[in-house]
C-alpha cells in the first residue's frame, strides 16, 4: 500500500468493535470492558508512543508500521485496538524532513488569521478540513489546537495560538478542535500551559499566582476543553512556578482532571518529560517519542520499577491505559478507521481561502485607497516573492504545500526551517483582476528600482514578510532585511502605496503615516494569493478584526526585555508573568493607561456599520447583551459585535461575548450575546470556585477595546459557579 500502510490487523479488528460492551455503549463502559482484558505489557505499551519518522541521530529507523510522522504507537491487534498514527499540527497535516516523498497537504492561514475571523464557524470548518484530510492520510491522531495566550508578540509560534484574550482563544480552538473531531480524528489542545514564548522553553519557569493564572491561561484552556472536548491535552515544555509542566500535579491533577473533570488523557510534548514516578503520579498519561527526545524512555522501565516498587500504584497505571483507550472511543478512532482516499484539494482550498478572507484585517485605509478600483489603468506590485508564493511559518506546524515549496533554497534550510512558501502567488492572482491594467513587478531586493516602477503605477502595493518558527523569538518588532527601507522608498515614490502583511505577529511600521493602506495577511495559507486579492480588488469585504494588541514600541510591554532572544545574550531561568498578572494584551494597557498603535478587535471595512445602544437583560443570574447592527455603506460586508465588562471594583473591562453578523447594504440586524460567566466573575483560590460579586456591572457594546458604546449598568447578586 506504499504510503499509506496501516496496522491493517489491528485496523481491521477495530472496525469489528473491540470492546466487548458494544458499539451502543458509552466510551467509558467501553474503555472499562476492554481495559479488564488488557496485560501489564499492552498497558505500558499503550502509555508511550515511539518517534515516527526516522532519526539518524539516535540510530532510530521509522517503526514498522508507522506512516512517518511525529509520533506512532503500535496496535494491539488480539484487543482490536488500532495503531495510533500522530501528525502535527494546526494548520495542517506536516510531512518532516520529506519522510513520505511527495506527500503534501492544504495548510491554512495563521491559526491568528483564524482567530481574527471572530467567527467560530470559520474555526470549525478549518479544523474539519485539516482533520478530514488526516484521516483519508491515514492518521488518527492530529496535533491540533494551539492556544497559548499571546503575552510575548515576539513569540515565534504566536502564528499557531489564537490571540490574546481567553474567550476569544478558547472559543475558536475549542471550534477547532471539534471540527478535527468530527471526522473521528482526535485532536489535542496545547501547550499546557504557559508556554507563551520559545526563548528557553525547555528551561524557563513561569512564575505567576494562581488567581491570575486561572483568570488568564488556564480560563482559555478551561473554555476550549469545554467547548471542543479535545481527546488529548499536551503538556508543555517550560516550567510553572518551580515545577515542569509534564509533571506539575497542581496543573494535571488538581486543574485539569478534578477541577474540570476532564476525562481524557495528558500527553507530553517531544521532549518535555523528565521523571517517570513523578510524572506519573502528578497526572501525565502518555510519553511522547522518549527514545528520540527525552532523556530516557521513563515509561519504560523506570516507570515499570516504580510500580513493581508501589511508588506508582496500579491504579494509577490503569488509569493512565483507560483515559487513552476512552477517548479513542469518544472520538471514534475504534470504530471509524480511517480510510486513506483521494482529497478533494479544490473544496479544501476553498475552505483555507474563506478562512483568510474572513481574518484578513484592514489596518488603514486613507482616503479609501481600496478597494482597487476597477479602471486602474497601472498597477506595481513589490517584494515578498509574490511572483512565486506566499509566507508560511516554520517549526512543527509547517505543512509540505501541494506542489512542493514556491520559493526554495532561503535559510535556514534545516530545523527549524526550511523557510517555505505556499505556492499560491498573488501576483498571478492580482493580474487576474486587474483586467485591463498593466501589472508591473520589482522583487523589492533593488529598492531604487521597485521605487521607480512605483513612480510609473497609479497604485503601488508593496508585500513585506517576517519569517517565525518554533524553538525561537524575534529579538525587536523589526521587519527583517531592508523591507522597511523598500516600503518607505516606495512610499515616496508613490502616495498611494498599499502594504500587505505577511507576519507572525505585530511588526514596527515606521512608514505608517506614509502610506495609504495597510492590510495584515498573516501567514496566508494554501489560497493566500487569490484571497489576498479579492480583498485588495473588494470581491469580498475585510472582516477580520485583531485578535491582539498592536503596541508602538517594546516600551509599552510588561517586559520590554527578553532576555536570550538576542545572539549572546543569556537567557534568563524565569519569566514573571505576575507584571501583567491575568491582564494579559488589552487589558494590561487599559490599567496603565497606554495607547497602543492598533487596539484588540480593530479592523476597518469598506462599508461602514451603525450601532445601536445595547440592551442588556439578566436571566436566572445570567445577563444577554442584545445590539441592532445596521450596514449604512453601500457594500455588502460583516461586523463583529464585542461586549465588555467591568466588574465592581476593577479598572480594567474584560471581553465578555462577541458575534459576528453579516449584513446586506441599508440591512440590520439584532446580535444577541450572552455573555461568558466567568468573565464576569473572580477567582477563589480557597474555595476554587468562580464568583460572580454582587454589585453593579458596566456593560459596554464596541468595535474593539477602546473604540466603546457608553455603559449600561446592570445589577447583580452574588453567585457562584
């Protein structure tokens, strides 16, 4: 079967419903039933997986039976307990180092384009896309969920999570995942938890008190978990508070599984465990490729000593077995195969580009610069190798595009690159709506020669990039290279000059005031070039709106300095998250009263929305924002209604709910919001119970965090969740 040789033994048995409870019963009656039939060897065999991809370096050949991916744990075909087939990632099935020749795959924009979108059905769709294509690969297991709050926009995997704000991450990945899911593909949510930058992940302790922390992180994780019911959840790297997070017992046992009652399993990131006892006992369930990442196979044989010792219990190794085997059947892994087919690349496309379209952000529009207008008669198009492709992230979640890397050769060629380009060029795709314009290119790499195209066109649009991966952070906001050499020269040229964005995160834009339009693509995904320009020419209106805060300068962080993310600079052996504690972005700019360049939930559009007062009812202690949206332009296009909050006693207003609508010209529409509990509650460390105050409440209806209706004040009594 070449590629897509599967455990067809245990493959088969799987279909034939291994657990002798039955098909009708419930996954944990299942997981039971066919744990009673288990041996102490196919336990600890369930409980690791090996690295699925060959490894020079360890002297590891790819196991027998594996597709060649992250991560394979062998079936156990007498049980009927199929292979576990794990890929990365996100925004896309991966293929590392080639390892299955030619095997490529849609990936989709940015997990923060998505994000942008403010629309979990656009969340759900991609995460179904991604996880139908898995599953006709092969795989049952996708890595799937990244959601680490951006509290560091030099993260080099900010690309991957989904923003700032804990409503509004846990809400789309949660989406996301169940998307995955859907398709009988099990999907984790990760990094858990305060992974939130790559400089010294393997090292840095997190430091932060635990209000803040369950108001923060743990609230967005706690939402998506609700929300999506991911399979898996993937401990992280770093440390929290003293201990790592693969063997933090108040993170996996305390939080996790009794808090929040999740009944899954915790596996670990490649690399991240470092005990066997320890481990085990804090709440980990599953080591991730220990021969090629960790420094021993601590599921093996230490793990087995230390239950023949009783320093483990056997309950506990139980548990660890059962947790995996129901969600594999929560999921649908034992009765639903999967079934390596063809994939309808057009419809998957075409998902990756209304995924961009929808989470595109319109930064600045002077004059109404765009849309393009459709008598242009010039047009010069700039810099970011648009003739060939456009920006993906590296690391993990870089997926092997269909057709292979646009823009080969660009360092660094290994880990954790290669630096790679979808090969989906806009430039082809602007020369497809221009229509009778002539379309003029300069590479960017001669900046006196792209100024002097520049000078001939009526309209200029300059494309710059930021390449970011995991396992690194940028050292500034800086564009790299000369690229804001180019935009300024550029701009000078020509006043009507549009920039488009292709970046992991927030970047400096020194020329700002100098050009007419700024519109943030993010990584663009597999249909980035034909999305780009349809949102450049107006055949789809921008409706992203920012999933994070955009500063003016590092000064305006909670910590300006990164310590190791600069060559020869030593890193440093924490990171105090207790600066900004649980006003993480948006919130900790409001409480030190600082003005960003582009506030969370901005975005222009090219039609105009009218808002009316909000209205806010409380039922059984549970308040409903409703506000009627009315499109005044003369163009089709989507808003996005975000509610805020103030609780008694705070300086800060919390996003409590949000919708988006979209809405024909002169059409309105009423939202109605309800709004997230805990958003308006505070966390009790003693009781470890959410607590809504009684006291009054400012609500407050708005197009991003600073741009807000007036208050409409609501009384509540106290009560706990």
């Amino acid at each position: 079967m070449g590629l897509f040789t599967l455990d067809a033994m245990a493959t088969a048995a799987a279909a034939a419903s291994p657990s002798p409870a039955g098909p009708s019963a419930s996954p944990d009656a299942r997981a039971h039933a066919l744990l009673a039939r288990m041996t102490e060897a196919e336990k600890f065999q369930l409980i690791r997986s090996a690295f699925g991809e060959p490894d020079a370096a360890h002297g590891l050949a790819k196991p027998a039976g594996a597709l060649g991916s992250a991560g394979y744990v062998a079936g156990i075909p007498r049980l009927g307990i199929p292979a576990q087939q794990l890929s990365d990632a996100g925004l896309g099935v991966a293929n590392p180092i080639n390892v299955r020749p030619g095997d490529g795959a849609t990936s989709l924009p940015a997990g923060l384009a998505t994000a942008a979108s403010w629309d979990p059905q656009v969340a759900y769709a991609g995460g179904a896309m991604i996880g139908d294509e898995a599953w006709r690969k092969g795989f049952n297991v996708l890595l799937a969920g990244g959601m680490d709050l951006e509290r560091e926009p030099r993260n080099g995997r900010n690309f991957e999570y989904a923003g700032e704000d804990p409503l509004l991450a846990g809400t789309m990945v949660g989406a996301a995942v169940r998307g995955i899911q859907d398709q009988h593909v099990l999907a984790t949510v990760k990094h858990y938890a305060l992974n939130d930058q790559e400089t010294a992940r393997n090292t840095i302790d997190a430091r932060i008190d635990e209000k803040a922390m369950r108001e923060s992180d743990l609230l967005a994780f706690e939402l998506a978990i609700e929300r999506g019911k991911p399979g898996a959840v993937m401990c992280s790297y770093n440390k929290v508070n003293g201990d790592w997070a693969c063997e933090n017992r108040f993170l996996l046992e305390q939080v996790l599984k009794h808090d929040w009652a999740y009944p899954g399993y915790v596996m670990s990131d490649w690399g991240a465990v470092h005990s066997a006892a320890k481990a085990a006992n804090a709440g980990l369930d599953q080591e991730s490729a220990a021969e090629a990442f960790d420094k021993e196979v601590y599921f093996g044989k230490p793990l087995e000593q230390a239950v023949a010792r009783g320093e483990v219990s056997q309950a506990r190794l139980d548990d660890m077995a059962l947790r995996i085997l129901r969600s594999m059947f929560a999921v649908g892994l034992m009765d639903h195969p999967p079934q390596p087919g063809p994939i309808d690349q057009q419809a998957h496309l075409a998902v990756a580009q209304h995924a961009l379209e929808a989470g595109a952000v319109l930064l600045r529009n002077q004059e109404a610069l765009l849309p393009l207008a459709s008598e242009l008669k010039s047009i010069a198009v700039i810099g970011g190798h648009v003739d060939k492709g456009v920006m993906a992230g590296g690391g993990s979640s870089m997926v092997t595009p269909y057709g292979g890397n646009a823009v080969p050769g660009l360092k660094p060629a290994t880990w954790p690159g290669p630096v790679t380009f979808d090969p989906s060029a806009p430039l082809a795709a602007v020369q497809a709506l221009a229509s009778g314009a002539k379309v003029g290119f300069a590479s960017g790499d001669d900046v006196a020669a792209a100024a002097a195209l520049a000078a001939q066109a009526q309209v200029a649009v300059v494309f710059v990039t930021q390449w970011a991966a995991e396992s690194f952070d940028a050292a500034d906001l800086k564009l790299p290279g000369n690229q804001d050499a180019l935009v300024d020269a550029v701009a000078r040229a020509n006043p009507h000059t549009v920039v488009v964005l292709e970046t992991n995160s927030p970047v400096a834009m020194p020329w700002l005031d100098r050009v007419g339009a700024v519109l943030q693509a993010w990584y663009p995904g597999s249909a980035g070039g034909p999305a780009i320009a349809n949102l450049l020419f107006g055949k789809v209106d921008p409706s992203g709106r920012l999933p994070i805060t955009w500063p003016r300068a590092l000064d305006q962080l909670p910590r300006p300095q990164l310590p190791g993310a600069t060559a020869g600079m030593a890193a440093a052996t924490s990171v105090d998250y207790g600066i900004e504690g649980a006003d993480v972005g948006y919130r900790w700019f409001q409480r030190t009263h600082r003005e960003p360049l582009f506030p969370f939930g901005f975005g222009l559009s090219y039609t105009r929305f009218a808002h009316g007062e909000p209205a806010v009812e409380v039922r059984d202690g549970r308040p409903r924002a409703r506000v009627t949206v009315r499109n005044t332009g003369k163009r089709a296009g989507a808003d996005v209604v975000q509610i805020y909050v103030q609780v008694p006693g705070s300086p800060v207003r919390r996003l409590a709910g949000f919708g988006k609508v979209a809405l024909a010209p002169g059409q309105a529409r009423e939202v109605s919001i309800e709004l997230e509990p805990r958003l308006l509650a505070d966390f009790d460390t003693v009781t470890r119970r959410w607590v809504i105050h009684a006291g009054r409440y400012a609500v407050y209806a708005g197009r991003s965090a600073t741009e807000l209706s007036a208050p409409h004040y609501v009384q509540l009594s106290e009560r706990r969740l």
